[in-house]
C-alpha cells in the first residue's frame, strides 16, 4: 500500500460549533466595461428614481440621497471633490440604515432652518415629517405623522395621493418652507403655505388657496390657464365620466431667471414634462405661458409619468436638472430601464442632455429584476459571473437575456470583464422573460453546468447550456407560469432533487426516477406558509458556516430576508435565531450564492429589482475554512455516519479507498475550497481513506471512520 507513505492523521470534530452567520457589504472587485472600469459597479441599479441632497459626511459638500419607487430602495452616493474642484460620486450604503422606512415619495428640506435637512415622506393619504437630529452619526426623529393643515372649514390631512410627488419649498418667496399638492382627481393644485410665526422654528400650514395658479390639467397637452376653480370647478365638466384621468402627478419648482416659481410637472398616464412659466408674482402666481414637451428642442420623453429634480449637480452654484419616471412598475415593458436617470443642464440659455442615464452608467445594471451566478464559463478555473433580467423590449419584441462578465483576475481576486449582453445569443433564439440561472450537475458528473429558467407565454421553461455552446431545451410538465424550480440536493442524499417555488411562496419538492421523470415528494416543503406574514418569494441554499448542513436564505416580495434551517425529511423548517440583517435591499431580491473570493466561505449576490447587483462577504467563523488553511484536506465528521464533507485549499480529485488499498468509488473532481457531500456506498463499516491529488501529482491522505 505505497499511498501510506502520504499518510496523515487528521480529525475535526463532527460537532462544529455554529456561529452567528454575518455578511458584510462589499465593493472590492472592479468591473471593466468598453475599456473602462465602472466607478460605482454594485450600487444596485436605477430603475424610476427620486433626488434629493444633503450633507451625510459632513463635509460641506452635499452628496445624493436617491429612492427607488419601484423598489422601495433608498441609496446613498458620498460626492467628493478633487484638488482641481472636479466631483465624483461614491456609492456609500452605509448610509442608508440611518434613514426612516420611506415609501412612494420624499424630500429632503430643511423647514426649521438648522442647516440641517429633514425628511418629508409620504404617509397613507398625506406625508410625514422626521426632524434631522443628526450629530455623529444621521438620525432622524418623527415630527408629525400625518402632517394636517389648516383648510376653508377646519383642520384637515393634507393630502398627497402615494402615486404623486408634491412640491415642498419656499412657493411664495417669505422664507419658509411651503407645499404644493393636487387635489385627490389630480386636475388642479392646492397651495399648504407655512403660517408659523417667524423664526420659531415651528411648521404650520394653512390651505390658503385651493386653485394656485389658476390653472387646470385636463391631459398631456391639455392645460387650461387662466382658470379659477376655488368656486366654479367640478372635473367631470371639463371632461366625460369615462375620459377623466385618474390621480398620478409629479411637481417640481423650479426658479426661473425672476426668482419666481415656474412648474415643472408630468402625469402618470403622458409621456412628457410640463413647464409652466410664472410671469406673476411672488405672491400671486400667474401661468401665462406653458412649454408641453419641456425643455425645448431636447425634450424629456419617458414611457411614462416623468418626474423633474432641480439640483446642483457639477458643483458650479446653479440648479442643473435630473429627470427620471416617476412609475411603480414597467407596464408592458416600456420603460428603458437601462437609462433612468437623465441630466441635463443650462447652457446660453437652453437645457441640453448631458447624460441619459446618470450615475447609472457606472452600474452594473442588466435592467430590471437581476438574477446573478457566479459559475466557470470560461472553464478556465475561476468563477465568472452570469447576470439575467426580466427581459427589455426591442425591435423583436420584449427578450430576457444574460449578461456575462469574464473573470480576468483569479480566483480569490476577481476582476471582471463585460463580455457580452447575450450570453449564448440565448435572446435571438428564445423570447423568453425572467431568466434565472442555476449551476447544476445535471449529468452527474461531478461538474457543474449551466442551466436557466425562464417564463414563456405559455409557461415556466428550463434550457440546459451545453457543450457545444447552444441551449438544449429540458421538457418539465410539472412547472406552472410563474413558477420558479430549483435544482439542488437538499436532503444531501447525493441525488439531485426539484424544489417548485410557487407564486403563492408553498414549494412543492420532487425527486428523480431513474428514467428522469419526476415523481411529486412533498407538495409543501418545508410547510414554508406557517407565518402569513412573510411569504417567500425567492430563495437560495447555503452551508453559512461549514458544518456541510445546508441552510437556505429566503426573500419576502418586500425584500425582508429570514436564514431558515430544514429538516431532512423536508417537513419542517426553523427561522436561525442568530440571523440578524438591518440592511434594505428594497422589494424584488433574487439571492445567489457562491464563493467569489475564493476563501472557502459561501458569499452572497443579490440581484435587486432595480437590475443591478450588491455582494456581501461572508465574514461569519468557520473553522472548517481555517483548519484546510493550516492542514489543506479536511474531511468531516469523523467519525461518522454519512454523508461525508470534504474540503481542499486547491482544485484536485477525490479517491476512496478502504483498508486493502482498494478503491471503493469513482473519483470526484473537488475544487479549492468547495464543500463536496460525498455519499460512501451502503452499509459500509470501519476506516476509509481520503486521497486528494492535483494535477502536478501532489498528495493528501485523511483517514476516516465510518459508524
């Protein structure tokens, strides 16, 4: 027996001992696209956002506070500014767990002139107000919730619909802060003016006029001026029942070269922006002028519901202007959601497009609903990384794809390289929606291949990448529209198993015949339901600490996430007490893990809704991982009973072999730092060995006893 010459003794107790699983967010692997490396490439992506200012590092120079509405995200940017006055934007989410939970709408404005911002955001039918208390650290504490105003018989809710953006400022130039907002039909605007005493540092409105302006919106282009409404309009006059347009407007101030307050505003139902030119006074506003595709020569055209943000954004004292929608969902697929966020700025007098989709062009973002994977598909030994998305209409209709980003770098330091847009040209053959990909060793193999779901008009669909580079589609009857499969060996029995994720959140679990149908095991896993208050949306399996038991980490449709332990028998499920998570990834998550740097620990990707993709460093203890650092081959429990863990520092291959030298397995390919299940054959009783080998002959022995 010449292989116990490489004989070593090593034993790691069957009993490790868990840890609080922890993540970290991370930034720390460049991405090069078109010969450039993205400034910001996991900031999450921008799908109908909102831009407000304020100071979070104080520095005195304003940075970007930016809300998702589509996702309910907020995201935080650091400006910074170079010796030669040049500013840059850095995506800093530490930040963002110092803001309250801000949902539809919000501005930042300081009302009690503190030099600090404070929050506007919406509330049911109103707003709310949080005081900024920041001093170390952002904080902000509740002020008002609703917000009421003084109103023509009494004191009422101010009302902001959740579908609009109302215009919070100083309307009638006295020095306070002011609100303006439309009417629950949408049609006119009321003026809230700020009556509190000066100086007090106190807010107080008072519905002073119901009609500001004296103008009327009727639709797209259609702006009736000059028309007082306090007293004569009734909406369904001006048109019929059935052609009255429902609430859903954006409002902007933006000061016109009189320091007067023109408006800028778009509906949910047009596709351009309004501006309103004041030629009144502070006081008495008067909209004698209108522009209906704002700013001339150049105008704004969203898909849908176009919203206005007047602020400073190259540093130079004046009001630039970011533009964006203001929509909850892309309906049909008709926002870009690849350019968001236009910038455009004052130049001899005229607007001019800067940018068409500003900050975001430093993104990764693939459009909407991210679906990452971190998978070798180069073959080269490293991990590359697969994004899908939910599909982007063009000229042949609306087509999922997946984005590829070769890794350049290695394998514990990742760079990536954007590659392609169609990953196996999977769009020019297949229209398809939703794509989410999966590595699975669907031939048993022991190597993992590419294998994507995807929704079809007539239903889920599954299509193998294979080795001739083209998509083999793999007929499942059992998979229903919307539902999502996923393909991994929960049970560890060393067979591969379908989990079905139904839009209800149940799962339904199958196993493999040996004919490769499918045969209905549980049809509902893990009994995932028994808490109606969260409801599973999506979800991924991870060993959190290598103890070589799987966990699944699970998403709500909110984006709240729970760490769940599940019985072998898949009939019962517990929520991990040691999981914690106060990070926002908003709504839509699609979690995916992988070890992408290379450390032997499961790190997560989350594709987020806005299309781009946040990493998280699994930081959690793992003896495991830093035992292979010092002995290079662990093997564990020993002893034990089956399944078998092992893991290597280096890629290698896997023999068994019992007492007399002779080989009781096939061999099996193990990568550096993977957690391989291996199941021994039945029955089997007393000392194994464990024999990794690499490519350049290198040996390492473990012996094993098996219960």
């Amino acid at each position: 027996m010449k292989f116990l010459v490489f004989l070593f003794f090593g034993f790691l107790s069957s009993e490790i001992l868990a840890q609080a699983p922890s993540w970290k967010q991370s930034s720390q692997i460049p991405v090069k696209v078109n010969q450039s490396f993205l400034a910001n490439p996991w900031a999450g992506g921008f799908n109908s956002v909102q831009v407000e200012s304020m100071d979070l590092n104080a520095d005195g120079l304003e940075d970007w506070v930016i809300f998702d509405r589509s996702t309910q995200k907020l995201s935080t940017f650091l400006r910074v500014k170079n010796a030669s006055g040049q500013i840059s934007q850095v995506y800093s989410p530490l930040y963002e767990s110092h803001f309250p939970k801000i949902e539809n709408w919000f501005h930042l404005v300081d009302y009690n002139q503190d030099g600090k911002k404070d929050l506007f955001c919406s509330a049911p039918a109103g707003m709310k107000i949080y005081q900024n208390t920041s001093g170390a650290n952002i904080s902000f504490q509740i002020l008002a919730d609703p917000v009421y105003s003084e109103g023509f018989s009494g004191k009422i809710n101010l009302y902001v619909a959740a579908s609009d953006i109302p215009a919070i400022g100083d309307v009638d130039g006295d020095g306070d802060v002011d609100v303006l907002a439309f009417e629950p039909a949408g049609h006119y605007v009321e003026f809230h003016e700020n009556v509190a005493a000066k100086g007090s540092g106190l807010i107080q409105f008072k519905k002073t006029v119901d009609c500001w302006g004296d103008f009327i919106h009727n639709d797209c282009e259609d702006v009736v001026l000059g028309k007082s409404c306090s007293t004569s309009y009734i909406p369904f006059q001006i048109k019929s029942p059935s052609q009255v347009m429902h609430s859903g407007n954006s409002l902007a101030i933006l000061p016109n070269k009189n320091g007067l307050a023109d408006l800028l505003f778009g509906h949910v139902s047009c596709q351009n922006l309004i501006h309103l030119i004041n030629t009144g006074t502070a006081s008495k506003p008067q909209f004698s002028q209108l522009n209906y595709h704002f700013p001339t020569g150049n105008p704004v055209q969203v898909s849908a519901f176009a919203s206005a943000f007047p602020q400073d954004v190259n540093g130079d004292g004046k009001l630039d202007l970011l533009v964006s929608s203001n929509t909850y969902d892309n309906a049909l697929y008709s926002q870009n959601f690849q350019q968001s966020l236009a910038y455009y700025q004052l130049e001899g007098g005229n607007w001019v497009e800067k940018n068409s989709a500003f900050l975001q062009d430093q993104m990764l973002d693939v459009g909407e609903n991210a679906a990452p994977l971190w998978w070798d598909a180069d073959g080269d030994g490293d991990l590359d990384l697969l994004v899908g998305n939910s599909g982007i209409r063009g000229a042949s209709g609306v087509r999922a794809s997946l984005t590829y980003y070769e890794n350049v770098g290695t394998a514990q330091q990742a760079s990536l390289l954007l590659k392609s847009t169609d990953f196996g040209n999977f769009s020019v053959g297949i229209q398809a929606t939703e794509i989410i990909p999966q590595a699975v060793d669907w031939d048993g193999n022991g190597k993992k291949e590419l294998l994507i779901s995807y929704q079809t008009f007539v239903g889920a669909k599954l299509a193998l990448y294979t080795i001739d580079n083209k998509w083999q589609e793999i007929p499942v009857s059992v998979l229903q529209v919307g539902e999502t499969p996923l393909f991994v060996d929960w049970n560890q029995d060393g067979k591969l198993d379908l989990l079905v994720l139904e839009k209800s959140g149940r799962i339904r679990s199958y196993q493999f015949q040996t004919d490769k149908s499918l045969q209905l095991d549980n049809a509902n896993w893990a009994n995932l339901l028994q808490d109606l208050n969260f409801i599973p949306k999506s979800l991924c399996f991870l060993d959190v600490n290598g103890d070589g038991k799987m966990e699944y980490l699970v998403f709500d449709r909110i984006g709240k996430a729970q760490l769940i332990n599940f019985s072998l028998d898949g009939k019962n499920a517990t929520r991990s007490p040691a999981f914690t998570w106060t990070a926002d990834f908003g709504e839509r998550v699609w979690p995916s893990a992988g070890d992408w740097n290379g450390d032997g620990k499961m790190d997560l990707s989350l594709g987020l809704g806005a299309g781009g993709v946040q990493l998280l460093e699994n930081i959690s203890t793992d003896p495991v991982v830093e035992q292979v650092n010092q002995d290079r081959l662990q093997v564990w429990p020993n002893p034990g009973k089956g399944p078998i863990f092992v893991m290597s520092e280096a890629a290698g291959v896997l023999t068994f072999l019992d007492l007399q030298g002779r080989v009781m397995m096939n061999s099996i390919a193990i990568q550096a730092k993977e957690t391989k299940t291996i199941q021994l054959p039945k029955g089997f009783q007393g000392t194994v060995f464990v024999r990794w080998e690499n490519q350049a002959g290198q040996t390492i022995v473990k012996r094993l006893l098996i219960d």
